[in-house]
C-alpha cells in the first residue's frame, strides 16, 4: 500500500468506527442519539421523551413529530435494521412511505449503517410509549408525499461520510459530528426555493422558526473567525463564552439535549472543521461596536426589568449566562432573538444548572418592550436598530 493509502487508512479507521471508549459513562448507542440531537424534535414541551408529537411550523405547514420509542404500535417498534437505516439515509419509512424532510435525512445520509443500527439499538432498549401524533397540515401539493422524490434528488446527497486523506483526523471526526450527526448545516444553511439547503452559502445563518442560526464560517466580522478555540468549545459545550453572550432558542436546546455530552475530544473535533469552513460575509456583524445613545423610555425600562441580573454593565450578576457585552442578539440591528427571548423567554440545561429568562410580554406593553428591546442593541451591540411595537406584537403571536 501506499503511503498516502496508509494515511486514508488510518483516517479513515479513526472517524469512521463507533464511537468508543470516549464515552464510557454512556453506551456507544445512547452517545449518538445525544449526538444527532434525536429528542430535541422528538419531546413534545411537556411530553414523554422520543415520544413525539412536538409541533414543527413550517412555510407549508404545521409537522408534528413521530414517536420513536419502540412501541409497536404508535412508534418504531415494528422496524427492522434495513428500514431503520432506510428512514435514517433516504427518507423512507416502513412500507416505502416518503418522510418529510422536516426530519434532517439529507445530513443523516452521510451516518454509516453501523452509527444508524447503534441509535436503533438504544431507542429499542427505552421503555414503549404509546403516543400518536396529531394529523399534519399541509398545503397542497406538499400534502401528496410522493412530490417527494422530486425533493430527494434535488436535495438529499445519499452517500455515506467519505474522510479526506489530505486532512487530519480530528478534522474528519469533526466533520462527520458536525455534518452528519449534528446535521448543524439544517439551522445555519439558507434555504433554496425547494427548502433544500442552498450549500453555495453552507453555515452562512438563515431565519429557522422565527429565531436566526448565526453564521458560523471562518468569517471574522459575521461568523467566528474571531472566536478563539477555547471560546468556541466551551460556547459549544457549555451554552455560553466571555464576551460572546449565552445560546438561546434552539441553539440552547441543542446545547441541553446534545452538545454538553460531548467528549471534550469531540468537541475540540468539532472546533477544528468548524474552522476550516469558508468565510461568508452575511449576517449580524459580531464584533462589539461602541455604545450608541439610547432613548430614556428603553433605559428605563432596562434598569427596571433587566439590570438585576444582567447588570447596567451587561457582565451578568448570578453567572456567566448572563452577560449582554459580545451576545451575537444584541449586535442584530433586527433584534430577531431578542424579540423571541423577550416574547418567549428561554432556557437551557447545563452540564451543572439550570438557567432561564422568562418572558416579558406579560408585564410590559409593546411599545415598552421595544424600547427596551433598541436599548440593547444600542448599548451591548453598538447597533442603531429601529425595532417597533409592531415587531413585538407580531411576536408575541408566534
């Protein structure tokens, strides 16, 4: 063999295997559900895990989520391995029926079968539910799931991960958890007309569910280029980095449900592919500007409701979580997660608390909200924003 077939070879052996002896506190199965984020859209707020019936809204349409315990008849209990992996690779359940790519198959396509057999496998030990999901609602012709063969050949690569031989192994290890597992591209690739990925802007940000997934190439003034390694592996294992502001939103979910049990290897894995994407100079510019002035209404209403516990500085009072100065919401002269967190509040699990912000629609007018809202980004993002009460109202109705 050649000294460059040794070098596949051995990536190749390091990405590609189970994932070991890393995780020895957790089953190789249960490490990879964690990693491809299975219960963030399979629990239902409220809802018995994996056991579905979680509402996606989408551009056509509401989706709810199927159960994925093993019960035999409202969940997945009746697959056999070349089904599951057929569900997993090519968006096909049982009896040939199209799935929604609501469900992110198109990343899935790269897992290997032995990965996708590892997560049935531990979904198969968990305790049956017998839960069936609401009806979807869809328009027409998204309703005829056959249209969706049109979708995958358009859309759905179908092939298995491939490691680059040219690259490290913990560049492939990253690239795999990243693209594969993780499927991180779902929320932070734009979509095309088809709602297919648009990979010409892979990671550059895109609005998902009312919440914008920030773009995170190597750009250094719209992405993370300016991150440095350590801030970037504890945002993604802890949720939160000094002066980068804390995860909310799906992003906070991801980190609850999925990243905080990553290995510290994997996530350093991850760290270097997310590195190595091309830069692309769209979205929120991240670097701290100076403060702007702010109208007395939005000052005063954030001494009143907010300074408490993020503090007039914005350095955060009880923790880290906190902290205002560097947060990505408040440099979105938008102010699109904002408007959610102060709409809807958000939370996020940590490996060792549990840390939230309520939402605010309740004690404040919109007009209130909104001044407090342009007073953020005024004072932590630099930002001249111009947000409405009617951008709050049209929130608050999500």
């Amino acid at each position: 063999m050649s000294a460059r077939g040794v070098k596949y070879l051995a990536v190749a052996l390091a990405c590609a295997g189970a994932m070991p002896a890393r995780a020895a506190n957790m089953s190789n199965g249960e490490y990879l559900t964690r990693a491809a984020d299975c219960a963030a859209c399979h629990t239902a707020p409220g809802g018995a895990a994996f056991a579905g019936g979680r509402a996606l809204k989408l551009p056509f349409g509401t989706i709810y989520t199927p159960n994925i315990t093993p019960d035999m008849q409202t969940g997945v209990g009746a697959y056999t391995d070349d089904e599951w992996v057929a569900a997993l690779q090519k968006g096909i359940g049982r009896g040939g029926r199209h799935l929604y790519p609501a469900m992110p198959y198109n990343s899935y396509t790269l897992m290997s079968r032995e990965d996708a057999l590892a997560i049935k496998g531990y979904l198969f030990s968990l305790k049956p539910v017998r839960a069936a999901p609401p009806a979807n609602s869809l328009s027409f012709p998204v309703n005829q799931r056959w249209t969706l063969w049109f979708w995958n050949q358009a859309n759905n690569p179908g092939h298995r991960f491939q490691p680059h031989a040219d690259k490290s192994a913990a560049w492939n290890r990253g690239a795999y958890l990243t693209e594969a597992l993780g499927h991180c591209g779902q929320c932070h690739t734009p979509r095309n007309f088809m709602q297919g990925l648009q990979t010409s802007a892979a990671y550059a940000g895109a609005k998902q569910a009312g919440w914008l997934a920030y773009n995170i190439t190597s750009d250094k003034e719209h992405g993370i280029g300016g991150w440095s390694d350590a801030d970037l592996a504890h945002y993604l294992s802890t949720g939160t980095a000094p002066g980068h502001g804390a995860a909310s939103g799906p992003m906070a979910e991801v980190v609850s449900n999925s990243l905080r049990y990553m290995t510290p290897e994997d996530i350093t894995a991850m760290v270097t592919y997310l590195r190595d994407i091309p830069p692309q100079s769209t979205g929120p510019v991240v670097a701290q500007a100076a403060a702007r002035p702010a109208d007395p209404m939005g000052a005063r209403v954030f001494n009143t409701a907010c300074a408490g516990c993020h503090l007039p500085s914005g350095q955060g009072r009880q923790s880290a979580w906190a902290g205002l100065t560097g947060d990505h919401s408040a440099a979105d002269p938008a102010g699109t997660n904002m408007l959610q967190v102060l709409a809807h509040g958000s939370n996020l699990q940590a490996s060792d608390r549990f840390v939230f912000m309520h939402a605010f629609t309740a004690a404040y007018t919109d007009t209130e909200l909104a001044a407090a809202a342009n007073f953020v980004a005024a004072r932590f993002g630099g930002q001249a924003s111009n947000i409405t009460a009617g951008d709050i109202a049209k929130v608050r109705q999500e």
